[in-house]
C-alpha cells in the first residue's frame, strides 16, 4: 500500500483514537493534544473515536469550546487551562465526594443507575452540555459504548446511534452527557445506562459499509450500555481493521492511556466508595489481553507501512523509545524531560474519576505531551511533509 504524499500541498486528514483509562486517560490525552496544538495540527482533526476516558475528555473539550472543535490556539490559551483546573480540582464521580447530600438526592439510582447520576455530575462538574445533534460536524466523532443486549460495539455520533446487529437510527435525541456516560459505564462499578429507544426510523445497515439497507422494527424498547473498553479500550475499528489498511483519515494518532494490570482488588465496594473503578477480576484479565491483541495488531500494519499512523503509549518514557529506535542523544538531553520513575508514576495512577491535584495532572499531561513528542519526531515526520519542533511542555 503506497503512503499518502502528506506534504504542504495535501491538507493532512488526522485520526485520533482516544483510549479509555478514566481520568488519568483524559489527563494523558490532553497532554497528547497539546503536542498537536503545538505543532498546529488540531485544525487538521477529522474523525475522532473514543472510548470511556477519551470520551469524556471530548466532550469537555467540546463543551467548553461552544459545541465545537477548538483551533490550536484556543486550545492552547483557554480550553487547556480550564481543563486543567476542573481536572485537578474536582472529583467527577465517588461517593465521598457525592456526600450525604448527593445521597439524598440520587436516592436509589446510586444503586441501580449510577451510569446515569455520572450523565449528571458530568453536565454540573464538567460543564458537559447539549445533544448529540449540538454536536460540531467535523470533525466526524464516534462515541463507543459496548450493547449488553448485542454484544457489539454500539456507537453514538452526531447523526447515528445503534450497532451493525440491532440496527442503526440516523436522529439519536440523546444527551451528549448519557452517550459519554455510557462509553465510561466500566461494568459493575458503574454499570449499564438504560436508554429508552424510539419504536421507528430503525435500518439493518450493511456491516462492511455501514450503509443502510432496509427498515426494521427494534428488537427491543431499551438497551443497556456498558463501557466501550468491554468491547475494545482502544477506538480502533472505526479506523483500522487488522490487514486492511487505514480508513477515515491520512494519518492515525492512537493514544492508548490504558494501565497495566494490577493486583486483585479485594473489596469492589470499598473500591468504589475510593473513587475506583474496580470491576470483576476476569473481566480486567480479559479487557487486557484483548488490548494487548488490538495494539500488537496495529504495530504490526504501523511498521509495515501498511496504516500510516503512530501508537502513542502511556509508560513509556522519552529514554524507552529513544532506545528502541537506537537514538543518539546529546549529553544532558534527558535532563530537559520527565524522568523515566515519573513516566511509570503516570502509568500507574488508578482508573478512577477523582481530582488529579495540580502535581498529578501535570505528571499526566507532561507525560502525554512528551510521549506524543518523542513518538512523532521519531517515527512520523516523513508523514508530515517538514520537520516536527520539540519544546518542554509548560503546565
């Protein structure tokens, strides 16, 4: 497959799939944009698909940005920075946080919709607001969620909701607030939003082409909607399927801010009065051996050249890819960027939705900025058409 010429001539078209992680993924994930504001590649940002962190830091984004996709410099100047205080200072979901009086009013929906008092605390805490059809048209964002019914990856976006199997509706009237709720569902933590359907204006598409076919019923008058990392953490098969190259975009930046896996949570309750988002042990076994599958996947396509594109990493540090490209630095290059124990720090900070604090938002975003610097410079400038500059992140 013969690479796109991406040079001055040709505006780039840029992918960017945002992996789940909580909000220790949507900090990494601000950090991995900053780096494009930089280089001035946020106006190049034409299709977006996100899962769980990802998710809800792009509805913020946009939120904030008056239902639309910010210019690098926006971001830069104003959207960063308002990110960057709600973020350290303000705990999105947990119970401590909720407090008696979040008690009282939620009443039983902490116990049986959590899912959904999340859709609310994202609308106060966030400033997350409109419909799904408020929604900017580009960049094309998909929204992805894993169906409890389906079993597939249903997907919300600006004209669509549904999933190849139970079909697809072309006017979701949907909160923007539930649809990223719901593609931050993690299982039996939060657990599944219920969504009411509409009984008409449902089609079987075609699974290759999505396109759609024929009209039919709803099999059912509701769905329950679970994380999309149940489905797969990474966002990828809007983009890429194993072998067929690279759709909807020139060029994909996959910023994977997934964690390692950890030691067995004793107490799921416990965990989730903490603000973590512990779910069933096998489930964890199992969502990171599909991640490491999908990953390993990609960079497999990534250097044969068949899907132009980078992996950006969350853990690994400037020196490890320096390293494994076989990189000559000069003395003292390493003092300019975080140091190796920080990048590990970042990595295992805990899938939760609680206040950063000003320290560990910026070991997130830092980390972000420069993992996306390194794997850009190292791999992708080519891809570009010109040299890509380098600078220290400034917080």
């Amino acid at each position: 497959m013969s690479e796109p010429d991406l040079g001055a001539q040709q505006p780039l078209k840029l992918g960017l799939a945002l992996s789940g992680g909580g909000v220790r993924a949507a900090a990494f994930h601000l950090g991995v944009l900053k780096r494009l504001a930089d280089e001035q590649l946020m106006e190049t940002v034409t299709a977006l698909s996100t899962v769980s962190g990802g998710s809800l830091i792009t509805a913020a984004i946009v939120s904030h940005a008056g239902m639309r996709w910010p210019t690098s410099a926006e971001f830069k100047q104003t959207i960063f920075p308002e990110l960057r205080q709600i973020l350290s200072a303000t705990d999105l979901f947990s119970l401590s946080a909720i407090g008696w009086s979040g008690v009282l009013e939620f009443n039983l929906r902490l116990l049986r919709h959590r899912a959904s008092v999340l859709a609310t605390l994202l609308e106060r805490r966030w400033g997350v607001r409109g419909k799904l059809t408020d929604l900017p048209d580009e960049p094309t964002w998909l929204i992805n969620t894993t169906c409890f019914e389906t079993g597939k990856n249903w997907r919300f976006a600006k004209r669509e909701m549904g999933d190849w199997k139970f079909g697809r509706h072309y006017d979701p009237d949907v909160p923007l607030s539930s649809a990223v709720a719901a593609s931050a569902a993690v299982p039996y933590a939060i657990g599944a939003l219920r969504i009411a359907l509409p009984k008409d204006g449902w089609w079987d598409t075609d699974p290759a082409t999505r396109k759609p076919t024929r009209k039919k019923a709803p099999p059912f008058e509701e769905v329950r909607l679970w994380d999309g990392g149940a489905y797969e953490n990474l966002g990828l098969e809007f983009f890429h399927k194993p072998g067929k190259g690279l759709a909807r975009s020139d060029f994909l930046i996959c910023s994977d801010a997934s964690g390692p896996l950890g030691p067995p949570t004793r107490s799921k309750l416990a965990a989730l009065a903490s603000g973590r988002l512990a779910s069933p042990r096998l489930f964890d076994i199992a969502s990171d051996q599909l991640r490491s599958l999908r990953s390993r996947m990609l960079v497999a396509d990534l250097t044969t050249g068949a899907v132009p594109g980078v992996l950006v990493r969350m853990g690994n540090s400037v020196r490890e890819v320096d390293i494994k490209a076989s990189a000559d630095r000069p003395v003292g290059f390493y003092d300019a960027v975080q140091p190796d124990q920080e990048a590990a720090a970042a990595a295992g900070h805990p899938t939760d939705l609680k206040a950063l604090g000003e320290q560990g938002f910026d070991r997130l975003a830092r980390h972000g900025y420069e993992a996306a610097d390194i794997t850009l410079t190292t791999y992708a400038t080519k891809h570009f058409g010109r040299s890509l500059s380098w600078e220290p992140i400034a917080c």
